[in-house]
C-alpha cells in the first residue's frame, strides 16, 4: 500500500503521496502481495530509534526516495506524542524485514486521505494503512499477512469503526490480494492516483500509477491482547 501524507499529529504541510496498504500524505502503495509460508523466526513490535536507518533504506528501495514524507513519518513513529506508529517485523538473523505505517483519525481525515471515496461518519474513529513494505528478499514468508494482522489488531484494541488503506497496482507492490484475503471491499479504483508524487520508482515522467481505496470494519467482538498502537 502506498500514500503519501503526513501522519495526524504534524505539520499539516502536504508530504508527496503513493501504502496500503498503503504511504501517508498522498499515495503510496505496498507490496506483500500473497504470503504463503509463516515468517517463523519474524516478531512483529514497535519501531524503536534503531531501526530508523533500515525502515528508511526499504521505504526508499520499494517506493522511491521521497525527501519529505518519510523522514516526517520515521520520525513521527518515534515520538510518543504522535497519534502515528511504525510497527516492524524482525528477524534476530536478518534485522528489519517489513514494515506497517498506522494511524487513528477520524472520519473527516480518513476520507479525504482516501480522495473522498468513501462516507464516514465524522466524529468516529478509523485506523489508516499509510504504508505497508516488506522487503524483496523476505517476501511470501508471511510478514506482510503478519503485519496487516496487527493493524487489526490495533484497530479492534482502539474502538475503531474500521480500516482505510489506498492500494498501489504494480507488480511486486501490489496488496490487493493480500487485503482481499484479510476482508477489506475494494471501494473504488482511480487512475493516475498518486500525480503528484515527486518520485515515482515506476514512472519516468509525471506518475500515471493506479491504486485502490479499500475498507474493512472491524468486529469488535474479536478483542485481542497486544493491540496498542502506542
């Protein structure tokens, strides 16, 4: 998933698009598309100021270099007055194998993050899928399916009404699949979604990427243990 913006909580300053699970700020899409086996040896927790060098390189590797947007998240996910979160997934053996960029916001902002595709209430609160990375080498073991698991969690955990993420449509980038099986609804599909990000790894000119708004409500009858977002 993939979409650039900014996590809530910042500067308002509009940050380059692309998620989605999807980038914060406009659009972002991620990869982690069908993961089959289980990432055994990978935890999933918190990112701490350590990782910060390594969420960055695979940000960058997977989406392309973006001078504003990243760093803002990266360091948003490091501050614990920041409604926005970084959780990882880990391996002791391989360091930093994917990543999941969340926030809580409501209704009003999650709509217009999703280019007002959907119709939320206002005053109820949704978790967004910014971004959702794993990296080339870690891919179908499992951690992208891991990673989304855990947004949900979070999402259950905080009484959200349910989840918004923006989907990039490019192969080895693409979590239609993945969110598919997880039950997000595909609510819609927009050509030339991410024209303004500055940097587009598959566009040499001005970005034509597609990408798709999805949705999920959360049942809040499956509470689970460990689901903070902070």
């Amino acid at each position: 998933m993939n979409h650039d913006q900014a996590p809530t909580g910042l500067s308002p300053q509009a940050v380059s698009p692309q998620t989605v699970a999807t980038d914060g700020g406009h659009h972002q899409q991620s990869p982690a598309a069908g993961d089959l086996s289980p990432a055994i040896e990978t935890v999933i927790t918190r990112m701490r100021p350590s990782d910060r060098d390594a969420v960055q390189q695979l940000w960058d590797d997977r989406f392309g270099f973006d001078p504003e947007t990243s760093p803002t998240w990266l360091s948003a996910a490091v501050d614990p007055n920041n409604t926005a979160g970084i959780f990882v997934g880990r391996s002791p053996s391989t360091g930093v194998e994917g990543f999941i960029c969340l926030d809580l916001t409501d209704g009003t902002w999650t709509e217009d993050y999703c280019s007002n595709h959907l119709s939320l209430t206002e005053a109820d609160t949704y978790l967004t899928v910014h971004m959702l990375a794993v990296a080339e080498q870690s891919e179908r073991q499992g951690i992208g399916r891991r990673l989304l698991a855990h947004a949900i969690n979070v999402a259950e955990s905080a009484g959200a009404t349910g989840i918004a993420a923006t989907l990039w449509h490019h192969p080895g980038r693409d979590a239609r699949s993945l969110c598919k099986q997880a039950g997000f609804d595909t609510v819609a599909t927009v050509s030339e979604f991410y024209d303004d990000r500055p940097e587009c790894p598959e566009c040499t000119n001005e970005c034509s990427c597609t990408a798709s708004v999805v949705y999920k409500p959360v049942d809040h009858s499956k509470r689970v243990k460990d689901g903070s977002l902070r």
